[in-house]
C-alpha cells in the first residue's frame, strides 16, 4: 500500500470553533505533485446498544441541527479528553437513557467518514441494564424510547432508522 | 417531536474551503436559550456494492489522508452539482473499478454524521458486472481488489473492513 500513500509537507488550522476543528494540510500525492486535504479534528466517539433485562432496545431520539430532523439513534457521545473508551460508553449510556449497565463489551471500531475527518466510533452492546434517572447534558434534549428487536429490525430496514452509527452498531451486535 | 426542535437564527460561513464548507449558525433551543452549531454542508454521496458475474465483490483500497490509512471500501464518491444519485452510482462504479453495470438497485439511505454535517450516503447494489477500463479521476489513486463473499465476512467480523458506508452497504446488501 506504500504506493498509495500521501506525504505530509505542511498543516493549517483554518477554523477553530466550539465543536469542530478544520485543517488544511498540504501533501504530496503518489505522483509527486502537490495537493490540499481539507478535514476535521475530531477526538473520537462511541456509541451503545443497550439492551434490557427484558430483551428490549432502548434508543435516543434527538434534533439532528445540519439535517433539520430528529433521529432514533443508539445513545453516543465524544469522548472526553483522556478518557477510555469503555467508561465513556457506560457514562454516555447512564446519562442520555438514565440506563446503568453492569458490564458492557465491544463490538467494533469505525471510521465514520474517513474522506473528511478521523473520527473513530467505538460500538458496544451492554446488558443485564438497571434503571437510574437520565441525566443528559446541559442543553441536550431527547426523548428515550424503547423498542422491541422486532421492530428495530423493521425500523432498519423501512429507513426510519437511517443513522449510519445506530444501524451499524444494531446490526453488528446481532438483537 | 416538536418539542426536540432548534430554531435558526442566523447563519454564518466560517470557512469556504476546496472541499468542505463550514458554518457556525445561531439557534434557539427548546428551553429558549440560544446555542451556536457548526457543521459541514455537503453535496450528498453514493456508495456502491459490485457483484461480479461469479458472485465476488469489488472493493477499492484508498489512501484517508484524516486517518493516515489506506482503507478498504466500496467504490463511493460524492454528487456532482445537480447529478441523480443513480447515475453517480454507474460513474463513480465504473470510474473507480472500471467495471459496467447493467443495473443498479438502491438499497438504503444513511445519514453519516449527523452531529456535524448532512452529509447522506445513497448506498446501492450493482450486479451482472462486466469490465471496462477504470479511469479514476486524476489526482485519485486506488487499488481495485476483488474478494468472495466469504472474505468479506470475515474482515468485517476481524475489522479488516472498518469504513462505516462499506460495513452498512455490504450488510445491508446480503450478500
């Protein structure tokens, strides 16, 4: 694959916002000719499939801004800065369902637009959930719902769940 | 939902690039507070899943300059201005692979990263295959392989396969 790759010559921070960080890096191509690579800095995310007691699926449905709708998703967050994956998977959960799992386990990691920026999502089922009370973010509103592995399946497939993390992590942990 | 939606208030480009195109808008929420959200507009993109005549399936191994990696993915590319999803899906099939397709089936469509852009992915399955010649846009470098069905459960199961748009269309296209 070394015949595929692209040198680093020079990076630029263009935009430094509240959520996103945008880079313009200077390369050179395969061919030797020089390019731009625009892409955001992102410092990785997971999302979770909670499943309860019941055999159920609990989801968030949320206001997606850049799309102008509310999505059901699997609960998901960033990660904060240091922190491990796995404990940022139980924190999300508890805090956007009010869900606590005893243990959870990870199904896989992906890139989610590799085109554009180096997020990384990290999907995890959790299990044998017990009910605390949600305590989502400041200014973060959602609704939780819970659906039976019936009708996710249905949901999947009639495109009313149509978020590329939530299909992905429902799909892989095999409900 | 309407009690999840954010009103807008104003809106901002932030930073105009070669390939991404930021805003920073100004929203209401649903307590009444105000919020800035950054995200990226994009053009919309399609991914597709080729199924030759003996059932194999064709993938392309791409340098990601955001995560440093060559990736193996479906053959994908973003909409030209005003470009009818299916018929990017036969360009960018045939640009990448250099392989026709007779048909094409649409199989789902998926919201990427909705926390940050409205990019939406238009996944496809393309089947009867023959062979052209790939002709990849200039400055686009890439490897066309070609695995059996099998192979690519197994590097999605191993994450050999871990670009979200190709894991989701190679699922959803059962194959």
């Amino acid at each position: 694959m070394s015949h595929l790759i692209e040198k680093f010559l020079t990076s630029k921070v263009v935009f430094e916002g509240n959520l996103l960080n945008v880079f313009s890096d200077k390369v050179e191509l395969p061919n030797g000719k020089e390019a731009s690579r625009e892409y955001i800095k992102h410092p990785g995310a997971v999302a979770v499939v909670p499943v309860t007691q019941e055999g159920n699926i609990v989801l968030v449905r949320q206001y997606r801004y850049p799309i102008g709708k509310a999505l059901l998703e699997v609960p998901a967050g960033k990660l904060d800065k240091g922190e491990d994956p796995d404990t940022c998977a139980l924190r999300e959960l508890e805090e956007e369902t009010g869900y606590v799992a005893e243990h959870i386990k990870k199904i896989a990691s992906i890139y989610t637009t590799p085109g554009f920026t180096n997020e990384v999502i990290h999907l995890y089922i959790a299990e044998n959930l017990t009910l605390s009370n949600p305590h989502p973010d400041e200014d973060e509103f959602l609704d939780v719902e819970v659906y039976s592995k019936e009708e996710i399946k249905t949901m999947i497939a009639d495109g009313r769940i149509n978020d590329a993390k939530s299909m992905l992590a429902l799909l892989l942990a095999k409900i």
